[in-house]
C-alpha cells in the first residue's frame, strides 16, 4: 500500500477537523430560520428590559451612557451562553442518545480529532452569536461603527472556544442531562454577572476583583471594551495570553476526559 492510499484512507487532520466541523454546520443550517433568530432578537430585548429600564436610573457609567456599557458586553456574552449550551446539552445528546459519536468513530477519526473539532465549531458560533448581536447594535445605533468593532466576532470566536472546552469538563463528569443545569445556573450566570458586562467590576472589593480575575469571560470583556474605546494598555497583553492558554490547557484536560468517558 502506498502513501497515496493510506492518505485516501487516513485524511490529514485538516480534513478530519473540517469534518467535524462540517457536520455541525449542516445540522445547525438544516434549521437555519429557527436557530437564527434568537441571536437578532435577545439583545434587543435584553436592551429594551434592562438597558432602557436601568438606563433611567443609570445616566451614565464612565464616559458614556449605561446602554452603551451594556451593549459592548452583550456579543460576548451570547457567544458564553452558546458554547455553553452547544457542549454540555448539545454534546450530552449525542454523547448518550443519539449515539453521534459512535458513528462518526466508524469512520477515519479519532477522539481527539471529534472534540478539537467541536471546540471550533462552538467557537464559530460564539463568533455568529458575537456578529448578530453586533450588527443589531450598529442598526440600532447603540455604539458607532469604527474600524475596531469588527473584531468584536473574533473575540466571540475565543469566548466560545474558551467555553465550549469548559463546558465539555463538566459535561464529562454528569450521568443526567438535569444535572447540566448546576453547571449553567452555578458557573455561566455568575460569569455573566461578575465579568464587568453589567457593572464595572472596579467598584467591588479587591479580594472579590482577585477571584474575578480567575474568570475567562473577564478578560474577553477587558480586550473587546479596548476594541471599542480604540484605547490600549500593556494589561491587554495578560488577557490575551490568558484566553490563549485557557482554550489550550481546558481543550487538553477536556479531551483527556471525554475520552476516558468514550472508552470505559
């Protein structure tokens, strides 16, 4: 047998991830009208309950108003909420009940190559959720169009794939799907809370800021609010070595789990 043949056999990983991936993207786009609604319409009614309601009581947080503090926030957060889901629920289904994996294993893929490929591909829906949310900002005029904002959907794209890997850990733990609900109401909401999306986190004591610290999503904010105030500082170097060794360090202890799940 000859290179060529075992290529044909065994594809190059690319391929392999591309795969994986591709296979998400054509369920999710099967019902592409329902699943791509949500992300145009919860920002503007998360604006309207919380940014327009608060907005009266908050005139304005720094140099600008409460709304538009909010709303910088809010792509980041839809991409945290969607790999979340995407890989505890999502994941779980095909893990325990419609056997997805199992069939995918049949063919030229590893462990390693189904996981690493659903790391990107929450990370691409987190880079999704992060353009429809920004996009519905823009129209609406909450924050103004600058050359800085259009990177808003690569950061969603590193929120998600720092979630989706920290999610796949507490996936791998659980035995029933109800249990997942710990995880989002006991990890994804304080996150969601405690990450300076919905108050500056300057304004609480400094031990709670040094366990905030801890947190993925803040650091995420900290990079996209220097985005969209076109102003950078050292401190921006951190957060971004941060995200960079939390997807690699969580995408490790996350497949060595799932995988210790898969075969024993």
């Amino acid at each position: 047998m000859n290179s060529n043949d075992l290529n044909y056999i065994y594809p190059n990983i690319f391929i392999r991830l591309y795969s994986v991936w591709y296979r998400h993207f054509r369920t999710y786009t099967g019902n592409i009208y329902s699943n791509a609604f949500p992300p145009f319409m919860e920002p503007l009614i998360f604006l309207a309950g919380i940014g327009l309601g608060l907005g009266g009581y908050i005139p304005a947080v720094g140099h600008m108003s409460y709304i538009k503090y909010l709303a910088i926030g809010l792509p980041l957060s839809s991409a945290m909420f969607t790999a979340a889901f995407e890989c505890t629920f999502g994941t779980f289904i095909r893990l325990e009940f419609s056997k997805t994996y199992d069939g995918m294993l049949t063919g030229p893929l590893c462990i390693e190559d189904l996981f690493i490929g659903e790391i990107i591909w929450a990370g691409t829906k987190g880079a999704f959720y992060s353009l429809a949310v920004l996009l519905v900002l823009l129209v609406c005029h909450v924050i103004p169009m600058t050359t800085t904002v259009l990177f808003i959907p690569a950061i969603g794209f590193t929120v998600g794939a720092m979630f989706a890997p920290l999610s796949l850990i507490f996936m791998s733990f659980v035995k029933s799907m109800n249990t997942l609900n710990f995880y989002l109401t006991g990890v994804i909401t304080p996150m969601f809370m405690f990450s300076g999306i919905i108050f500056p986190v300057t304004n609480l004591p400094k031990w709670v800021q040094n366990i905030i610290e801890v947190f993925p999503l803040v650091h995420a904010v900290n990079i996209e609010r220097a985005l969209c105030a076109n102003s950078f500082i050292p401190g921006l170097i951190w957060d971004l070595i941060y995200c960079i060794v939390f997807i690699l360090f969580a995408s490790y202890i996350a497949i060595k789990r799932i995988k210790r799940r898969l075969m024993y």
